[in-house]
C-alpha cells in the first residue's frame, strides 16, 4: 500500500488537491494498479517478439492502381452555386490591389 507521503507527492506532481478521504480512496485504487503492473514485470517474455497488435494487419482501402471512372464535366458541376459551363467560378482571394 502506498504511504501517505507517496499519494501527496504524486498528487503535487499532478498538481491535484486531494481531501482527506481522496488520499485515502487514491492510495487504494494506486496500490492495486501498481500490485497489477509488477504482476505483468513477473512474466516470462524472453523470446516473444515485441509487437503493435495481435491482430492481422489488413488494409480497408481500395488498391490504387485500379482504375476508377471520374465525373464528367457535367456531373462535377452540377451542384456548383457558380459556373461558365466549362469552370467552377469562384469569389477572387486576392483583391484588386494584387
């Protein structure tokens, strides 16, 4: 179990104001969370290669050398607030002055 003096460093490392009745709840819940971390450092891991994930690794995305169709001119600017029939018209970033 960890001492009072350990809970108010950590809590002064932590910059938390802790009541009374917190050191004491915290210095529990620590305490089991440490005894549960030197449970882990006493497992044999020697030649078990370290790795991100046990899962299979996979991507969800589509390969990029298949070809897709694109939009025609039409279907792109459909939905366009503005356009010269060939061009999305846009508001000039710059003004005049540029």
């Amino acid at each position: 179990m960890l001492t009072p003096e350990e809970i108010e460093h950590i809590a002064r490392l932590a910059r938390l104001a802790l009541t009374p009745e917190e050191r004491a709840r915290f210095a529990q819940q620590l305490s089991v969370v440490l005894d549960h971390a030197a449970a882990l450092m006493e497992i044999d891991v020697e030649g078990i290669p370290p790795t991100a994930t046990v899962l299979p690794v996979h991507s969800v995305m589509r390969a990029d050398d298949t070809p897709m169709p694109g939009l025609t001119r039409e279907e792109a600017l459909r939905n366009a607030p503005q356009t010269d029939g060939e061009f999305f018209i846009v508001p000039a970033t710059f003004g005049d002055e540029a």
